[in-house]
C-alpha cells in the first residue's frame, strides 16, 4: 500500500512538474470546488430533510393557512429555505467557469517558454521547446476536465436543489 502510494505522488508530482505551476492553481480550483459541492450534497442530504420536517410540522401545526398572512409566512419561510439551499452555488458555478480560463493561463505560460527558449537556443533545439509546448497543453487539459466534472455535478445538485424546494412547496399546502 505504501509503495502504491509512492508510485502515486511521484506521478502526480510527475505530471505538475510537466504541466508547470498552474497546475497547482488548477487543483486549488477543484479542490476548492470539489469541497464546496460536497458540502452542498451533505446539506441536502442530511441537514435539509430536518429543516424541511420542522417547517412542515411548523406549517401544519397552524390554526389558520387560509389568510393573506398566512400566505407570506408561507412565502417566507419558502425563499428562506430556498435561499439555504442555494447557498455557495453562486461560488461553484463561478469556480467551474474559471477553470477553462486557468487552463488557458497555462497555455499562455507555456508558450511563453516555447517562444523564449527560441529566443535563446534557436529553432534547432526541439527537445527544450517540447518541454515548453507540454507546459501549454497540460494546463489546458487539467482546467478542461476539472471544468467537465464541475459541470457535470453542479448541474445535478442544481437540479435536486430546485426539486427539494418544489417538494417543499407542494409540502405546505395552503388554500385559496
């Protein structure tokens, strides 16, 4: 296990040392992005159903439903949930648009190496511009994956987000 770990790192550190230093700001990005998300799904999953019964119960438990003032404590305590439920994802969506555009930070960089070491060693030199065009396409390739699964998971905890309050809705049934 141990060895498996080692062999590990040392590709990861491997493929950052291929892909130059924004890689590194590419995985903030989807670490930080990963971590927000999975919040998200914990909140739904676990903190939302009791919030969710207590409203219900809270609802239910009232004598009157029917009254324009029943109507905007219903409407309240709905955007109130909506509002929870929608926290940070601002921020997720926000971190999924950026990490095409880190990604092409890291073609910029790397082209600036393939350009300067032109500059310095000439056009015959292929071997050091290789390592300057990996630069570029490395870092492309990373915001691009991180960008799919970002897109992939905010847009399924957008869909269950949206589900949870129409459910709650139906859930406080109130009259005309």
């Amino acid at each position: 296990m141990m060895i498996f770990l080692m062999d590990l790192w040392d590709s990861v550190r491997g493929f950052i040392a291929t892909g130059g230093d924004v890689l590194l700001l590419v995985a903030f990005v989807l670490f930080l992005m990963w971590t927000l998300m999975l919040e998200r799904y914990f909140f739904l999953n676990n903190v939302f159903p009791k919030l969710r019964d207590d409203m219900i119960a809270n609802w239910n438990s009232r004598e009157e439903t029917t009254s324009w003032h029943a109507h905007r404590i219903r409407e309240a305590w709905i955007s109130q949930a909506k509002q929870q439920l929608n926290a940070r994802m601002l921020i997720v969506k926000t971190l999924v648009a950026i990490c095409p555009m880190i990604g092409l930070l890291g073609t910029v960089t790397g082209m600036i190496n393939v350009f300067d070491v032109m500059s310095v060693q000439g056009t015959s030199n292929a071997r050091l511009m290789a390592a300057g065009i990996s630069t570029a396409t490395m870092p492309t390739m990373a915001g691009m994956v991180a960008a799919l699964s970002g897109v992939f998971f905010s847009t399924r905890l957008d869909a269950r987000l949206k589900i949870s309050i129409e459910k709650l809705t139906d859930s406080l049934a109130h009259k005309e």
